[in-house]
C-alpha cells in the first residue's frame, strides 16, 4: 500500500537556533509544522549541521560558515518525528570528526537513522532502511560538494558525489542493487549552488541517471530556495529551519514542506505545505506568504510541464 513521506531540506540547528534549543526546544516548530509532518508514515530532512560540543572549526580562514547544535538537538528532531537525517552536505564537518562522530552518536541513541556520512566510505555510502505500509524504502545520501570533507579511508567524512562530471558509477550501481531488493530507492543529494532560482543543467543530468538507474524518488537540497518538480524528482526542497539573511527576491524565509505519496510505482501525489522561515523558528505560512509560495511553486513547476493544482487548505497539490 502507498505511503507518505514527509521530505524537507535544509535544517540548521546551530548558531541562534541552537540557542532557542535550549532555551525553548519545543518552540522551533509550531503545532501546525508539527503536525503536518506527523501526517506522513515517515520523515526525512537534510540536517545542515553537525550535533556536538566538542570539536575544533574546520578551516575557519576558508569556509565563512560553522554549524554546531547542542546535544539536545537529537531529540528536537525525534520528538518532531524524524526518521531519518542526511548528513551528506557541507556542514556535517564543520567542527572536525570528532563532532562527526558525537552526530552520529547522538541521533543514533535518539532513534533517529543517518545517511550520508560516517567514519569509513562503506558507512558513509551505506543507506538507511525504513519500513512502513508494508513496504520497505532504502535512504541514499550524497553530496556534490565540498572536496574537503569527502570520506575516505581512514578519514571520516560525507558521501561526496563529483556530479558536475556525471554521476560516478559506484552510486549508480548502489541505486541497481538496491532497487533490486527493496520497495522503494530514495535519493536525497546535495547539490548545486546557494540561491538559485532553478536547478542547473548538470544536476538535471544527474537526476536523470538516478531515475534511469531505478531511483523512485529524487529530492534535492543546497540552493536555499525550493525549485519545481519533474516527475519523480523535486529538485531542490528549500529550508527548513535556519537563522539566515532574507534575500529580498528569492525569499528563503518563504518554504515547502513536501508531503510525497508513492509505492513502488513511484509518487502519486505531491502536496506542498507552505512554511515561513522566522528567525529561528518555523510556522505555517498565512496570507500574502502563502499566495507568493504558490505562485513560484506554479512558475518553477511549469518550466517541467508539471501542473499544480490549488489543492486543500492552501496546500498546493501534483500528481506526478
């Protein structure tokens, strides 16, 4: 039987977030967020950060940004309903392998599953395995970018995916193997630039070649923004959570929650819940935020020839 999984991009929990953690943890998300994601079976979201209070700043004189949550972070997400995270991105190292492994520690005794990222390359490129409806969904998490924080032996680090050349064939062939003896493949990468309206060429190619090699779903993260949906593929989920600068134009504060139904024939049915990013803090877009999210929903959905209805509760709606 179909099941829904609740998919949302980038989640920064550090910084002023990660001070609204412990001062008010249950106040990151308001009710309505909260239960639109306990709508879903499952729940899967890029977790921009890493979970820790050790470690030392990765190169502070060449990367302009760090991103640490406090331990407590772990359970914000579980007690959301997170079921999974991928660290596969450009945070995950941010304060060095030591914080690394604290992450994969801390969600872990929270219940809550990784991808992406780890200690050797197998664990790092190894899926994540939920079940749900009777059907069984493998998690795969990779990352274009940085070169820097790639995974290898005897150096922990993300699953990094040089897409810009092509899609390398160890993801291809992992995608083979595990549509071969699973429900569902879901692919979460981490690609392209920040603040871009709509995904660049190479990443069309690349989510091409995941579907051709048996992806069901492909669901992008990195631009800050969300882009439109293709099909099988959502090309970039936006953010989630975060204490960023506001581009006036592109309005990152403004974002989707992606409620996407599927089976083994892939999704059925997309409904796109309108987010506003406040400082720190996550709720319901209302009014004029909610008309602007689905007027740019419809404008990047039609670049793909992908119709959006008005669907329920101001909640835009596909059917792939």
């Amino acid at each position: 039987m179909p099941v829904t999984l609740a998919l949302a991009g980038d989640t920064m929990l550090g910084r002023d977030v990660a001070g609204r953690v412990a001062a008010d943890p249950h106040g990151l998300f308001s009710g309505e967020v909260r239960a639109a994601v306990a709508e879903a079976d499952l729940a899967v979201v890029n977790l921009e950060c890493c979970v820790s209070d050790r470690g030392r700043r990765w190169d502070p004189v060449h990367k302009a940004f760090h991103f640490r949550a406090p331990p407590s972070a772990a359970g914000v997400l579980a007690g959301l309903g997170v079921d999974c995270v991928t660290l596969a991105n450009n945070h995950a190292l941010d304060y060095g392998p030591d914080a690394l492994a604290d992450t994969l520690g801390h969600l872990a005794a929270a219940g809550v599953r990784t991808v992406g990222a780890g200690r050797t390359p197998d664990e790092a490129r190894a899926p994540a395995v939920l079940e749900a409806g009777g059907l069984r969904l493998a998690i795969v998490g990779v990352t274009d970018h940085p070169a820097d924080f790639a995974v290898a032996p005897g150096r922990p680090g993300v699953a990094r995916a040089d897409l810009w050349t092509g899609v390398p064939a160890w993801l291809l062939d992992l995608v083979r193997d595990l549509r071969a003896a699973h429900d569902v493949v879901v692919v979460t990468p981490h690609w392209g630039p920040n603040m871009t309206s709509e995904p660049l060429p190479y990443v069309r190619r690349a989510a091409a070649a995941l579907l051709d090699a048996g992806a069901t779903l492909v669901a992008g993260h990195s631009a800050h923004v969300f882009h439109g949906v293709a099909g099988p593929v959502l090309f970039d989920l936006g953010d989630f959570i975060d204490d960023y600068a506001v581009h006036e134009v592109l309005r990152n504060d403004l974002g989707l929650l992606f409620l996407v139904t599927l089976d083994a024939r892939g999704p059925s049915r997309v409904e796109a819940v309108p987010l506003r990013l406040d400082h720190a803090r996550t709720r319901l877009a209302e009014g004029a935020d909610r008309a602007w999210i689905a007027r740019r929903l419809t404008a990047a959905c039609a670049a793909f020839g992908t119709e959006v209805a008005p669907g329920e509760g101001g909640r835009p709606t596909i059917t792939p």
